[in-house]
C-alpha cells in the first residue's frame, strides 16, 4: 500500500465509522418502535401485529365468551330443583303443551286437562293393583294438605279398571282424604300422556303445560318436593 492510500484510508476511516454508526442507530430505533410501539387500532395490538394481520386480510380474533341461552340459564336452575328426593324428576327443556285427555271426576263428570288449567297440577297416574303407587299415595295426600288450594292442586288420576268406586274405597281405606280422585277405567290416557310404567307423576304448569316428570314412587311431601313444586307455582 502507497503512502497516499494509507493517509486516506486514515483520513476516512473515522467519518466512515460515525456514519455507518448512525445509521445502525436509525435502524435500532426503527426496529423496537415497530415492535414495542403503541397499539394504532385502538384494540391492544401493535403496530406490527396490525399489519401481519392486514398482510393475512383477516382480523385479529376477538375473545370469545362461552355463550350462555335462555334455555341453558333455565335447565341451570332447573338441574338445582331435582336433587336428593327429586333426583330422579327430569325436567323437559321448555314446557311442553299436552295433548287432550279425558276422564271422569268423583261426581261421574267427564273432564279433560284443559278443565284444570289455572293452576299447577301434579298429575299421578296410578292404580289399586300397583304396589309402588298404593305406598306414595300417603305423602300425595299430605303434599296436597300443605299446599293444595288456589293455585295448586294433587290430582290422583286411576287407570284401574275398577272404576272409581274401587278406587275410592281404596283411598278411604288408607285414609286418604284430600287429594283430588279422577278416574280413566279404559286406560286410554296412559298412551298420550306416555306413560310407560306407573306410578308416572307429571308436573303441569297453569297453562296446561307439562314441566317435567318422575317415573316410580317419591317422597311427595319431602323438602324437596316441596321446594320443587312452590318453584313452578303461578
């Protein structure tokens, strides 16, 4: 190397080096700005999540919250309802219309459902022959004492084919005096109230529609029941 070319490279050198430092500095700056910048969408992101997202052309999800309906909310306070007694009552999702179903009263009156409409029924189909039913009815009785009245009622439907006379001196013979006797000796209402075995209580709401049902014997005037039932009064 001459003199000359090591004078300036001596000479250069220093200016060569501050610049290409600034330069450094420029592109240090930039760099952190684009990354730890404040967000310019008013959402949270930065400035560089924003544009991998713009480059991707779609947007940046937003959190998303389980949803809750009204039907989840209402079989929620439901699931609370049928505990310990009632661990077995299963509650329809919605209330559900019944169909049309006739029988006769204590009086030989034929009535259908439509006719007990105004109040909550607790609608027990069962029969004399029916051991399981023959031991609820006790607790019907005195669940019917406790709260039967104006806006609720325990309506004992029999599908025994004896007619209401047996199933009125079966009654008396237990001491059973409150609930409501009604009577359907053909059994025909068994078929579109589903009933599948017996004792089948359904819990009807004052519009006539069904809330849900037990299949099997309960203890009807336990707690439960009791906080069961007074939850669904009009």
């Amino acid at each position: 190397m001459s003199r000359d070319s090591s004078t300036t490279a001596k000479r250069t050198s220093p200016a060569v080096y501050l610049w290409a430092a600034a330069v450094a500095a420029i592109v240090g700056f930039a760099a952190v700005y684009w990354t730890m910048g404040p967000s310019d969408n008013g959402n949270g992101q930065t400035a560089n999540e924003t544009r991998r997202v713009a480059a991707a052309g779609t947007a940046s999800p937003a959190p998303v919250e389980p949803a809750t309906t009204g039907q989840t909310r209402a079989q929620s306070a439901a699931d609370k309802l049928n505990t310990g007694h009632m661990a077995t009552f299963v509650f329809k999702p919605e209330p559900e219309p019944l169909p049309e179903v006739f029988f006769q009263d204590a009086n030989g009156q034929t009535l259908s459902l439509a006719d007990l409409k105004g109040k909550t029924i607790l609608l027990n189909v069962w029969a004399t022959w029916c051991g399981p039913c023959r031991e609820e009815m006790p607790a019907l009785d005195r669940l019917q004492k406790q709260l039967g009245g104006d806006t609720f009622d325990v309506v004992a439907l029999s599908v025994d084919r004896g007619g209401l006379q047996k199933s009125q001196e079966f009654l008396d013979k237990i001491k059973v005096e409150s609930l409501r006797l009604v009577v359907d000796d053909s059994s025909r209402a068994t078929t579109p109230l589903k009933v599948i075995g017996m004792p089948t209580t359904l819990l009807i709401d004052s519009e006539g529609r069904e809330i849900g049902r037990l299949v099997g014997p309960a203890e009807w005037d336990s707690e439960d029941a009791v906080r069961l039932v007074k939850a669904h009064l009009p």
